[in-house]
C-alpha cells in the first residue's frame, strides 16, 4: 500500500529530552486514525511534527511513497497535509472566504478574484455540508464555525492528509457529532484521517486503528474490531509502578474547605484539604482543574458556592486577598506567570515577600540575599550565586525558584499547579521531597498533576476532575493509575473509586 | 459605507452644523476652497500611514521625510529651475522611498519594534535635513512658479476649485482603495495585521509585506514634501513636516483604522483627513482665539476616538 503517508522513526527533542522516540505510523488512505495517550505522551508533538510545525530530530515522512520534509506547515499544506488546531488559528478581522483563500487567494495577475473567491468558498463550505456565508465576518463565530472554516481552507488546498489535533474538546456533542459526520465524508473520498485525542468514546466511534503512545514511544498498534476501551486505557497507563508509595501522615484539622464552588470552567467543587495534607487533582488537560486552581488564588472569581478557611468563610477577591490568607499558587506556566527571566535569583525568589525585607521602603540587599540564600540551601538550588539571571537555569531548579518565591510567603495552603512540568528526573525527585517536607511541616497541600505516578506517590487523596466536575474522590495509598484514568476519561471503572 | 465611516462622516455633519449656525460664511466656495487646500498633503501620507497602521505598525519619521524630502528636491530645483514637474514629483517620491526602505530593512532584518526605530529616525532624518540645508531654507525664489500654482489652480466646478495637488491626492487614495481592495498584496496587508501567526501558517511573508508598507510610506511622505513645497511656496528645514505624523495619525485613526492593525478603510481614512483639514479652518474662522486653538483641536480628536472605541465596545 503506498497510498497515504508513512513516518518512520519519528524522534522530536526539545530542550535536549526526546518527547517523541522512534515513532512509526502509517496513516493510510480512506482509513481513520486514532492517535492516543496520556498527557504529555507525546501525541500532540507526533502529529505537529508531521504536518511540518516541528522538525523532527530524526526520521522521515513519505507522502504516497514519496519521500517528502516539511520546513513549514504551509509546505506540508501545499503538499496536502492539513492540521486543523483545536484553538482555530484564523484571521478574526477578515470575511469567512477570505480566511479559507488567505495566502493562496484565487487571483488574476495581482488582483483577487473575489467573485470567483466567494463562489468556490461557497462550494467548499457545501460540500463539507456547512451553513456559513463566505461573506460573513469571522469574528464573533464559534470555535466550532472557525474550525469549520479551517476544514474548508485545507479542502481548498486539496489535503488529502487530515490531521485533528484534540479538535474536539472544544466543541458541544452535537458539534462534535457534526464534525464525525465532516471526517466519514472525507474518509469515504479517500483522505488519510489522523485525530489525536484522549476522549476513548470518540476513538471508538469514529476511528479505524489506534497507536498508543507513552512517554514518546508507540506500545501499540490495534485495530479498532480488535481492542476494546478498557484494553487501550491499560496500555495508555501501563508503566510498572517503580516509585514507592507515600508513608502516610497524619491529616490535621480540614483548612480549605469548599461547597459546591462554581466559577468559569468548573461546577459544583465539593473539596476539603486538611493541614498536613496533600491532595492530588488528576484529570486531563482541560478538565478545569487550572481554572479551580486560578479561581481559589483570586485570580478569577468563583460564581457560586462557599469557601471556608479554617472554618471561617472567606472571599477571596485577589491574589492580594489571597497572600494575605495564607494561600499561596505556583502556576503551571513558570515561564510566564512565575518568573522574571532575566532577573536574579534573589530578586525573582523575594518578589511576593519583598514588603517584609524591606526597611521603610528601601529595598535591604542584606536580608533579601540572606533569605534567598536559606531556601538555595534548603531546595539544593544549583548556581553559582544568587545573583545569577534565572534565565541560565535549568527547568528543575527554575521551579525551586518559584517554588522558594510562593514559600517565602509562609502560606497555609501551597496551591501547585503542574510541579514538575519539563523538569528532569534528579529535580523532579528533589521538588517531591520538598512538597512532602512541606506536608509534614503542617502545610494543606492542592497538586494539580498529570502525571499519574506523580500523583499517586505523594497524594493523600486524590480528587478527579472530569468536564469541570470533580468526579471520584480515591484513597491516595489504595487508588491505581487505571482507577484514576478510568474516572478522569469517563469510564465504566470509574465506579470502582 | 460601513460603522467606522459613519461615525468620522457623522462627527463631520455635526461639526460642520454647529460652526455652520455660528458662522453662515462657511459655506462659501473660499471658505471650502481653503478646507480642500489642508487636504491634499494629509491624506497623501494617510494613506502610507493607513498601509503600516494595518499591518499592525506605526511610522513616526514620516514628517521628517517630508521634510527632507521639501528640501532635498528644493536643492534640486535651485541647480535646474526648469526641470520638467513629473521629474521633480518623481524626485520626491524617490527620495522618499529611500528612506522608507531605509526603516524597513532596519524593522524586518534587524526585527526591531517599528515604533523604536521611526521614533529612532523621526530624529535622524531631521537632522539629516539640516546638515543638507546647512540650516538655510529653500525660499520662495528657488521654486518655480509652475510648480506652486498646482496648489491654487485645478478643475472648478461651482466655483469651488479642485487643485490639482487634490487630484493628485484623491488619485492616490484611489490607487489605495484598489491596491487594498483588489489585489494579493493589500489583502496580505489585512491578514498580517489581523493575525501574524495566521499569516505565517499561511505562508504569507510578513517579512515583504512589512518592507512594502514602510517603503510605501515613505515614498509617500516623499511626494508629500515636493507638495509641501508647491503649497507654501518655501521649505525650512526645521518646521517643513514637523509633528505633521501626529496629525496623519490621528487623521487615520479617526476614519476608524484599528490601531493594532487588520481592519480599516480608505474611505474613513479620508473622511478623517477632511475632519481634520476642517477644524483647523474652522477654529479660525469662527474667531477662536490663538491661543485656545491647539487645545480645541486636540479635544475634538479625543472625543472622536472616543467615541469610535465606545461604539466598538458597544459591538462586541
């Protein structure tokens, strides 16, 4: 069979460390392929790397038995390889033709052909059975409508090679019912379909093979007549649990309590950390664990519901509000909302602390070095100083800055948010040990984390989030990681927990 | 005409109402005659400014290649009084596009903020303008009377008189109008401006797209110097062009340009511009004293923009 594209050996780095590792897939014509694994197991980079926006490391790409490379996805797109992105990218400010024929408008010598542009945008929407008006601005559609669009400017390129990348998470069942029908049409004409996705139902409604993928390597490769749901979760989770599990300790009085909170992008959190404590949240991405996360810190505001700290009521109306209580949030994205990169050390770990270092409001560079320097100590920071820039550290001791910068603040809840997100294996185990330090201090630990083991290891309990709910709250020293994807993607199992 | 325009052309009725209840001599052919005498220089470089303003830029060194521009052809003019006019427009124009091109290899190879560097050579051409003319202004001797009756002289029709340095003006932002509307290149223009990493995935080169913008711009403050000349009839070194960008900017962003680029029109960009040329005449004519009316302008632009961000909150 040489119709389709073929990657071999796909191997993608990043920062030195291979999310991807010699990944063979075959995304054959008229066939509909399922790409799927837990968060982070590379997925996403596999697909992105075939349809040009990565260069892979190593590997190669053959398009109907041609061998091809993509330097860029429009190369991959005039190739017939089309991504369409779960966040559309289009032109908000442009018509609905115009953002199909961007960049290969229908012309004559330099000038547009817009009645042919409208025409043809017309017949592309049809045959894709659409009801948009080309004519229509973009701004103001639905990330359902502006996907839509994406899908008829890669018709307009002839892609024959499809690939979805999580496009479903944002859109309604009868939105998603409506793209399926989209992908069995294109599928019946011959395209090769690609969908990377987490959601086990859609797989296996949709799609026609599946490749597993963990930790950046295939472990599998079925059809879908020949597997079954329960048999895809087992192989997405499948690691050996090497880490030992978490010594138990003793739970304190409940600190941060929550009843039926809601607020954007979570509903009815029912959610009790004790002093001592640590609590997973596991679920997938998007799931609404961050927005709880962010809503608990001040950042957003909660729309309904109560929250009580140490059993008085509280309203938390800023992060401001939100130091001054006692709770502290290392955020997921260090890079943008933890750090000041080209600062020092001293100054990106004193910065939410600084008022108490200070000396009638003049910065005091004795305290504020001598502070930073006892939690270097502690946390094994590696630098030279701490007036080394933040910018020339390693991920691992990036996120013992920001993790020093939140503890400075002495909180009585740490809210974490992805803390060991990109960092090595020997810092990972060192931020581990400090969050379990932490605990046994008496500090209510929240980890947000995708990373099963991660979450079983140090967890307490652990509270699952599916769809803005949580929905199974497990026993950290008896809970498996399939209980937890079981719960997380909506399984049977789930009643298990 | 869409929602921008409408609101540059309805502060354009009221204004002209109320100044023209308290001043009924506003509505005769002098008075519009000296309306249409702003216009032309404006909306030449607008239309430059309305191009870089949607790829989501700015250029603040047009005023001063304007008036490098003024001078530079001035010089020329001094040497060889009887060159032919299309030479000398083309001459400005030249001298424009060079320090256009200028800016824009400087913004796309040295992928520096356009706004650093035009507020970077806003100063270094002026300077430039003054080491040309040893400081001396190009005088009304040195200008050929056939080039400065284009500013007075021109079509008439019910005894208003279009100039011709109009109608060269309105040329341009017909050619703006097509160049925008029509062709690949302006529709790039729009795209980059409303999405860079659209654009990009799209294989649009935002790297020829910006460098055509600021040379065009450039170009354009060029030719406006060579009309600059024909207008006034002199060139200083230091007031030809100066602060003349903030005028252009406000004129562009009064006809509903987005500041941040991808949407706009040509059409409100020349209603801006009339706005603009209006007030100015109509400060004076309605006796406003001197000193009130720099701070008049300036409040009739704010309320405009003003009001154009108003009703776009109110449409989202």
């Amino acid at each position: 069979m040489t119709k389709g594209l073929r990657a071999a050996g796909i191997t993608i780095s990043f920062g030195g460390i291979d999310v991807v590792a010699g990944v063979d897939i075959k995304l054959r014509s008229g066939e509909i392929h399922a790409l799927v694994g837990e968060n982070g197991a590379g997925k996403s980079s596999l697909a992105k790397a075939i349809a040009g926006v990565y260069r892979p490391r190593l590997g190669s790409l053959e398009l109907n038995g041609v061998g091809v490379k993509f330097r860029n996805p429009r190369e991959a797109l005039d190739a017939g390889v089309a991504l369409i992105h779960q966040e559309p990218i289009t032109f908000p400010d442009l018509s609905v033709a115009e953002n199909i024929f961007a960049g290969h408008h229908l012309r004559c010598g330099p000038f547009v052909r817009w009645s042919a542009t409208l025409a043809r945008s017309r017949e592309l929407l049809e045959s894709l059975g659409v009801a948009l008006d080309p004519a229509s601005p973009v701004a103001g559609l639905s990330v359902a409508a502006r996907q839509q669009v994406e899908l008829a400017s890669a018709l307009s390129h002839d892609a024959t090679v499809w690939i979805f990348d999580e496009t479903t998470a944002p859109l309604t069942p009868k939105e998603v019912a409506e793209l399926f029908t989209v992908m069995r049409r294109l599928r019946d004409q011959g395209c090769a379909l690609l969908i990377v996705t987490h959601h086990l139902q859609e797989v296996f409604a949709i799609a026609d093979r599946i490749t597993v993928l963990r930790d950046g390597k295939k472990v599998a490769e079925k059809t879908v007549a020949e597997s079954n749901e329960d048999e895809i979760v087992r192989l997405m989770v499948g690691r050996e649990l090497s880490l030992e599990r978490h010594e138990a300790r003793e739970a304190g009085e409940e600190l941060l309590v929550t009843r039926g909170l809601c607020g954007p992008g979570f509903r009815d959190i029912d959610l009790t950390v004790r002093c001592g404590e640590i609590v997973g949240l596991a679920g997938l991405v998007g799931a609404g664990r961050t927005e709880l996360a962010r809503a608990l810190f001040g950042i957003t505001r909660p729309t309904a519901g109560r929250m009580l700290l140490e059993g008085q009521e509280v309203q938390v109306a800023s992060p401001r509000t939100a130091l001054r209580l006692g709770i502290s949030l290392v955020p997921e994205d260090r890079l943008h909302e933890g750090l000041l990169l080209p600062q020092s050390i001293a100054v990106n770990s004193t910065l939410a602390y600084l008022a108490r270092l200070c000396n009638g409001g003049w910065l005091h560079q004795k305290n504020i070095h001598a502070e930073t320097n006892k939690y270097a100590a502690r946390f094994r920071l590696a630098c030279r100083n701490t007036d080394q820039a933040v910018s020339e550290l390693s991920g691992g001791n990036q996120q013992k800055v920001v993790l020093a910068k939140w503890l400075m603040t002495q909180p009585k809840l740490l809210i974490l948010d992805e803390p060991t997100r990109g960092v090595d294996v020997g810092a990972k185990s060192e931020v581990h040990r400090i969050i379990r330090e932490l605990a046994q201090e008496g500090m209510a630990v929240l980890m947000i984390s995708s990373d099963l083991p991660e979450v079983l290891h140090l967890s307490d309990r652990i509270a699952v989030m599916r769809e803005g709910r949580i929905v199974a709250q497990l026993n950290g020293a008896e809970a498996t990681e399939e209980q937890i994807m079981f719960a997380a993607t909506g399984q049977q199992g789930a009643a298990l927990g | 005409m869409g929602k921008r325009e409408g609101i540059a052309f309805g502060f354009l009725v009221l204004l002209s109402g109320v100044a023209g209840l308290k001043e009924p001599r506003l509505f005769q052919p002098q008075s519009i005659e000296s309306v249409l005498l702003w216009m032309p220089l404006i909306t030449v470089v607008a239309m430059g400014q309305l191009l870089v303003i949607l790829t989501g830029g700015i250029d603040l060194s047009i005023g001063s290649i304007l008036g490098f521009s003024g001078i530079g052809v001035g010089l020329v003019l001094k040497a060889n009084p009887h060159l032919p006019l299309p030479i000398v427009f083309l001459a400005g124009l030249a001298i424009g596009l060079a320090l256009g091109a200028f800016n824009a290899a400087v913004i796309v190879w040295g992928k520096i903020s356009p706004l650093i560097v035009t507020i970077g050579t806003l100063a270094a051409f002026r300077g430039l303008t003054f080491i040309l003319s040893k400081g001396d202004q190009i005088d009304s001797s040195m200008i050929p009377d056939s080039l400065t009756v284009l500013a007075h002289s021109g079509i008439t029709i019910a005894h208003v008189t279009l100039s011709w340095l109009l109608i060269l003006a309105l040329t341009i932002a017909l050619i703006t109008f097509a160049t925008l509307g029509f062709t690949t290149f302006g529709r790039n223009v729009f795209a980059l401006g409303s999405n860079a990493d659209a654009a990009r995935l799209r294989g649009i080169s935002s790297g020829s797209v910006q460098f055509a913008v600021y040379a065009i711009c450039g170009a354009l403050a060029g030719l406006a110097g060579v009309m600059y000349a024909s207008r006034f009839g002199f060139v200083n070194p230091g007031s030809a062009g100066s602060s003349f960008e903030l005028t252009v900017i406000a004129a562009v962003a009064i006809g509903g340009t987005k500041l941040t680029g991808g949407s706009g029109s040509v059409l409100g960009v020349l209603l801006g511009c009339l706005l603009l040329s209006c007030i100015n005449v109509f400060l004076s004519l309605l006796g406003i004293d001197a000193n009130y009316q720099m701070l008049t302008y300036g409040l009739v632009i704010l309320i405009a923009i003003l009001t154009d961000a108003a009703a776009r909150r109110g449409k989202a």
